[in-house]
C-alpha cells in the first residue's frame, strides 16, 4: 500500500479541484468571477483562519508541512479562490433556489470538511456538524448576498 504523506492532500485536492473548475466554467466566465472568487473565497479564508480559527479556537487547518507559513497554509485559500468561481458560476436565480444552493453548498462542505478531518488536515474543536455547518451557512449567505448586490447591474 502507498503511503502519502499528509500535508500532499493539500496539493492534491487543490489540483483535482482546479481540474473540475477548467473543465466546468468557460475562460470568460472564470475572468470574470475570479475577482469575487478571490476576495470571497480566498482572503475571506485567510480571515476566517485567523478569527475562527486562531482567535475563537473553533478549529483549523493541521499538518499542512511545507505548504504554508506564519500559520497559514497555501493551498485551502486556493481552493476556496477556485470552488467560489465554481460557486458563483453555477449560482442561480431566485430566493428559494439559492436557498436551497447555499444550504446545499453549506452541507456538502461540512462533510468535505469531515473527510479532512478524517485525514488529519483539519481539526474542529467544538463539534463535527453544527458549528462547522453554521459557519459555512453564513459565510455563503453573506457571501450570496454581496455577490448578488455587486453584480446587479453588470450585463452577462
């Protein structure tokens, strides 16, 4: 049996991530929500790292190795940069269906979240379900939200 060492599920969920997000979203589309995405995903990670993580100890990511610095691993704000162009590619229209989407989104990445913490790259320290699935409900909520109000009067 190989043994991959822990901190490559990083680069390799990053990578199969990134393969899903080419093939899916079209060239013009990814310019154009990679500015949301990058803002909303990526340094909103960071941030959320820093509070959640580090301030409130709800948790955060472990192991990470080389691919990180000053408590901050690399490749989580990446692939959060890469699943919100993904996110916002596929966001639809109307109230209830992005409710249904953001609490989708919001369930699917609780139990992501639980496959790393399964292979010791994530931790939570105040349960596996609620918390992690509250934060992810307001983070894409608001996120929804201000997506939806900065582009209202962009043309598609």
């Amino acid at each position: 049996m190989i043994k991959i060492e822990t901190y490559y599920v990083y680069p390799i969920y990053t990578g199969i991530l990134a393969l899903i997000f080419v093939v899916l979203v079209p060239r013009n589309d990814i310019k154009h929500l990679l500015i949301y995405a990058i803002t909303f995903g990526g340094v909103t990670n960071v941030a959320l790292i820093g509070l959640v993580g580090k301030l409130l100890g709800v948790g955060g990511h472990i192991n990470y190795g080389a691919f990180g610095a000053f408590g901050i691993p690399f490749f989580p704000p990446l692939a959060w940069t890469i699943w919100f162009v993904i996110f916002f590619y596929f966001l639809p229209n109307g109230l209830l269906w992005i409710v249904i989407y953001v609490l989708t989104a919001a369930s699917t990445s609780v139990l992501f979240a639980n496959v790393l913490v399964n292979l010791h790259v994530l931790k939570f320290n105040y349960g596996l379900i609620l918390v992690p699935f509250l934060t992810y409900v307001l983070w894409f909520s608001l996120v929804t939200w201000a997506f939806k109000h900065l582009t209202r009067h962009i043309p598609n």
